[in-house]
C-alpha cells in the first residue's frame, strides 16, 4: 500500500494533561488527617500547658505525703503544706493579691478557689496556724486528702505558663 497524500487526513489529537484540581479521595484523607492531627497536638500541647501547675503541685503533695510517713513530724507536715498552699495560692491569685494576705484571710482567699471551705471550715483550717505552733495536734490523714482533693479540682488557668512549684 502506498500512502495517498490526497486523502484529508487531520494530525493525531493528544487529550488534555491530566490536572491536578480537583484532588483524588486519597488526597483530601491525607489533608484531613493532617489538619486532625494538627488541631489534636495543640489540644493536647495546651491541656499539659494549662495543667503543669496542678500535676506539680500534686507530684510536690506526693513528696511531702511521702516523707512524713518517714519522720512522722506534724509540724514539719504542717508548714510544708503551708509554703505549698502559699505557692499555689500565688500563682492562682498573682503576687500582689496573693502575697499580702495572711491569717484567715488567707484562709478565705484559698477557699475561693474550692466549693467545700476546706480552708475556713475543714482540716485545712489549721494551715494558718499549726506552722507556727509545734504544740499543736491535728489529724494528718484528713489534711493530706483535703489538700490532695483541693489540689486536683484547682482551675485551670493561664498564668501558669511561667509559674514553678
């Protein structure tokens, strides 16, 4: 056969490349669980962030728990707790507000942050005074779970970011 340059034969037609919009199923997973895995680490970035202070303050409580059962002192128990709820206390109300107060209006400013007055009404009454009189007998046990309980439904807030216990 012999070619025919007569015939009106037109050029071979290539398709349109293949684009890349819009993105095949495979793509817009991979994006989602991207986009999931980003929102889940700054969720989870700011819960540790938020909550630094009361994991510390628990794991310090631990410590203090921990060696009074070894030299059984109350009035060693007693002020130990006291710089705690101190420290705390500072981060939860800031230098100035938290600083100043003394007594039982210290008492009262902690009791702000927990719904049971366990400072002004409970065990933890005698923070204010047993630091400062070894004479003084309370019952360890309901001190510890009292500060154990405070500690755990503390608030979670923002100034803890810089704050170390």
């Amino acid at each position: 056969m012999s070619p025919n340059k007569d015939l009106p034969l037109k050029d071979i037609h290539l398709p349109d490349p293949i684009s890349w919009w819009p993105l095949a199923p495979g793509w817009w997973w991979l994006a989602g669980s991207l986009l999931g895995l980003a929102v889940a680490s700054a969720s989870l970035w700011w819960w540790r962030r938020s909550t630094k202070i009361k994991r510390a303050a628990r794991f310090r409580l631990r410590e203090i728990a921990q060696n009074f059962e070894l030299h059984g002192d109350l009035h060693l128990l007693a002020g130990e707790l006291s710089v705690l709820s101190r420290q705390v206390g500072l981060i939860l109300f800031g230098p100035m507000d938290g600083a100043s107060q003394t007594g039982h209006l210290w008492l009262i400013q902690l009791d702000s942050t927990c719904r049971d007055g366990f400072f002004t009404q409970g065990a933890g009454r005698i923070l204010a005074e047993a630091p400062y009189n070894p004479l003084l007998k309370f019952a360890p046990e309901e001190l510890l779970a009292g500060m154990e309980n405070w500690l755990r439904h503390l608030p979670r807030t923002s100034s803890y970011r810089d704050a170390h216990v």
